[in-house]
C-alpha cells in the first residue's frame, strides 16, 4: 500500500473513491454536518480570540450587533412599506 491507513479512515476502491469516498447514493456528501462543524469551528475561534485579544473582539461583537440592528431595521422598514401597498390597492 502507497499510504498507511489511519483509525477512523476507511478505505475505498478505485470506483467508491470516484464517487466521492462513501458507498452511499448522495455520494458522501453531507452538507449539514459540514455547516455544523464550521459553526463549531467559529465558536471555538471567537473563544480563543478573546483569550488573545479581548478588547478586538468587544470591537467585533459591537459591530456585529450594530449590523444586525441595521438589518432589522431595514426589514421591518420593507415590511411596512409592503403593508403601505396592499392598503393602497
């Protein structure tokens, strides 16, 4: 074998790898649980940089939720605008 193979990493045939390493239909595929890792990876991040950084990390969660506030306002300025038509109709 050109590799040693590692605990928890199975091996495939020429034709499973092709498929994108799993005999399953969706071809191995999982984007969820690809989306969830990622999530868990940003946690773990944010965590280790307040550690490091405290102080630019209160800077990045005052902009993030300065955004979000932005956001909603905006949304409920088209919802009103969208209840402002159907009342003009």
């Amino acid at each position: 074998m050109p590799f040693r193979p590692r605990d928890g990493k199975p091996i495939y045939c020429s034709n499973c790898f092709d498929k994108g390493g799993s005999g399953s239909a969706s071809g191995g595929n999982d984007l969820g649980k690809v989306i969830d890792q990622i999530k868990v990876l940003g946690s773990k991040l944010d965590r280790l940089l307040s550690i490091l950084a405290p102080n630019q990390v209160i800077e990045k969660k005052e902009k993030t939720e300065a955004k979000a506030e932005v956001k909603e306002k905006t949304k409920t300025k088209v919802v009103a605008k969208k209840v402002k038509a159907k009342k003009n109709k």
